[in-house]
C-alpha cells in the first residue's frame, strides 16, 4: 500500500455498544485521527453517542454512515456474524477498516474481504489490540531471540462470567462461543510465538442447550515442535494468563489481554528454576497502539501488524478447533471447513 497524501484520518464507528467507547479514547489520543461520525440502527442511540462523546456526525444508519465523504476509517464493533458483511460493504465504500475480532467466521469469508481489500486499494484489519502492547511485543520478541532456550509449550486462559441472556455472544446465530470471543486471543499468540500455521488440532468443549461453548479447552501442534493449549469460557470468574515455556526458562504474564492503561505496569517474569526476574514494560492504551498502527499502515505505507494473511490462519485455526470440539462432542459442524488442515 503507497502512502496517502492525507495528514488526519477521520473515523466513524457501526455499532455503539459496549467496547466503542475504548476506540473514543484511542482515535483522541491519536495525533493524527479524528472522530467524525458514528452510526447506529437507531438514530436516537446513534445522536446519545455522539453527545456522550463529542462526535460531530451521527448516521441512524450504517449505509448512510459509509455513504459520507467526511469518513476514511471505519471501526466495526458489531456482533461476530456482521464483521465480515460490514467489512466488504465499508471498503467497497472506500473507506479503510478496523474490524473487531473475529474478522470473519469462515476462510470463504476471509478470501473475499482480500479480494476487496485488493480491488479498492483499501487496508482491513482485526482488531486484536492487545498484540500492540509492549508486553506482547517483548514476549514475542523474547521467544524468538532464544532467551528461553528451545520453545516447548504456550499455555493460555481467558474467561469471565457472562450473565446477559440476550448478548449475541450465546446466541448460536450470531457467531457466538467463548472460542470465538476469548478463547481466539490465546490462539492468536500461540501463533505468533510458534510463527507458523498448527498442522493439527484437537478440543473439548461443553455446549450449552442451543449448541453454544460456554467452556473451552484445545490444543495446536505446530509443525516446527511448539505445542499449544489454551482454554476459555462465559462460566467462571475472570481469568487471563499466558505461559510461554522454553527448555531454559518459562515467561509468564498476568494480565496479557486487558491489562489497565491506568493501572500498574502489567506483570511480565522470566522464571528459571526458583529464580523469578522482572521484565520491565510499559503501560500504554493498546488500543491507541491499535490505532497509531493502523493509522501508519494507511498514511505511512507501512504494513499493519495484523495483516490478513495472519487473520485467515486464526479463522482457519478456530473453524478446525470448533469443528474438533463439536465432532467429539457429537453434534453437527456448525461451519464449512476450513480446507486447511
Ligand atoms: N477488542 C476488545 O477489547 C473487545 C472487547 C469487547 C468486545 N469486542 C468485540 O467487539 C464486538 C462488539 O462487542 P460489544 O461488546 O461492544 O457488543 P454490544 O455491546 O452487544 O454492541 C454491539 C453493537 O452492534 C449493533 N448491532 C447490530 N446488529 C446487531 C444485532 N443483530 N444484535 C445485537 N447488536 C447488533 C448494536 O448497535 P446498534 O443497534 O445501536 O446499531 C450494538 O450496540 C464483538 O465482535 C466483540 O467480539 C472486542
């Protein structure tokens, strides 16, 4: 992608919901992106928003909202089934986009948002901030320099307790699961820690009644000799921890998905043996990291760090691990397979 010649990017939100005050604060904290409009099915939802933050524009529908001149970016924080339809509609529009994870629910699905991507010369991306914080960043780096001797195994967790009966995230038609909610976010480091496509999966879950996973445990082996597990879940207390285990030294991270901007430096630590180090990092708002990456991919040229590529491997991967658990479970596949493994 060539630079552009603009020097601010301004940015509309689809979907007012929970998780979109975050991107508020991260476009204002960018020196070069701006917030101009938000969109809503409800024009009344959509002008509460744009009060409440300041927002110039407010749209009572995500058409009109793609239709204005006045937006370069657009952030999709709508449920896991609308982030690919929303994608493809927001760069056929022109516009570049930040598109909640999980980008899509099928490769199928994928392969036409870079087929888009490509035709439009507009860049996508998913939204995994927290693959931009520095703790992440210095894990991955740390692995890969050899620091913990020869890669063995990463462990991961994510859960909380989800207690809203009508939240997309259980509803079976809207690309619900705690795999596809949280449970994708140990994948994705696994992934990138291994720095290649798991040739084999395997998964249990528990399904609830309508054939969602409220908890959810799977294993990756990769090709070059990393082994991952993971497990996720709506039915227990909040828990997120990463583990990356080397033949001379384990890393382990408390708080490696949300940790608090505001809050103390997350906890990164080298263990050999008995022995603990501290591995110093910053705290930071991964989501303004989010933005300020992106934002340089369309005006700088350079390459986003979450590139589609990676997100068609994480697709492929959580169809394969949904596909796995449901078979030994004994229901139906819920998705087309992803051709891959
Ligand atoms: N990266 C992160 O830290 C993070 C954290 C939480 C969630 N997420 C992701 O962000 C996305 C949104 O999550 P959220 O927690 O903000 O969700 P939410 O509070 O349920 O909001 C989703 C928004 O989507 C719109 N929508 C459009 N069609 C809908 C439908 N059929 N059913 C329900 N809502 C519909 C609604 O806005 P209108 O009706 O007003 O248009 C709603 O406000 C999810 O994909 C989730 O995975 C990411």
């Amino acid at each position: 992608m060539s630079p552009t010649t603009a020097t601010t990017l301004h940015w509309g939100i689809l979907g007012p919901g929970r998780i979109a005050p975050r991107l508020v604060r991260a476009v204002a904290a960018c020196a070069r992106g701006e917030l101009t409009a938000v969109a809503s099915r409800d024009a009344g939802r959509a002008t509460d928003f744009a009060a409440r933050h300041g927002i110039a524009r407010s749209f009572g529908s995500y058409d009109d909202l793609l239709a204005s001149p006045e937006v370069d970016v657009v952030y999709i924080s709508l449920p896991n089934h609308l982030h690919a339809e929303w994608t493809i509609r927001a760069l056929e529009a022109g516009k570049h986009v930040l598109c909640e994870k999980p980008l899509a629910l099928s490769v199928d699905q994928v392969d036409e948002i870079v087929a888009v991507s490509e035709r439009t010369g507009r860049i996508a991306v998913e939204g995994f901030m927290y693959v931009h914080h520095p703790q992440i960043l210095r894990a991955v780096e740390l692995a890969r320099s050899g620091a913990l001797g020869r890669l063995e195994l990463v462990n991961g967790s994510f859960s909380f307790f989800l207690s809203y009966p009508d939240d997309p995230r259980i509803d079976p038609t809207k690309g619900g699961g705690s795999l596809w909610d949280v449970g994708c976010y140990p994948v994705t480091f696994a992934r990138r820690i291994a720095d290649e496509m798991p040739d084999r999966v395997a998964a249990f879950a528990r399904f609830d009644e309508r054939g969602v996973d409220r908890t959810f445990i799977g294993q990756l082996r990769f090709p070059g000799g990393v082994l991952a597990q993971f497990d996720s879940g709506f039915a227990a207390p909040d828990r997120e921890r990463l583990e990356v285990v080397g033949s001379d030294a384990t890393l382990v991270m408390g708080s490696p998905f949300l940790p608090e901007p505001e809050g103390p430096p997350p906890t990164l630590t080298l263990w050999r043996g008995r022995d603990a180090t501290p591995v110093a990092v910053a705290s930071v708002d991964q989501y303004a990291a989010e933005v300020d990456d992106l934002t340089a991919a369309i005006l700088d040229g350079t390459s986003p760090r979450m590139g589609l590529d990676f997100s068609r491997g994480t697709i492929a991967t959580l169809v394969d691990l949904d596909d796995a658990a449901r078979i030994n479970a004994g229901l139906p596949r819920r998705r087309p397979t992803s051709g891959l493994t």
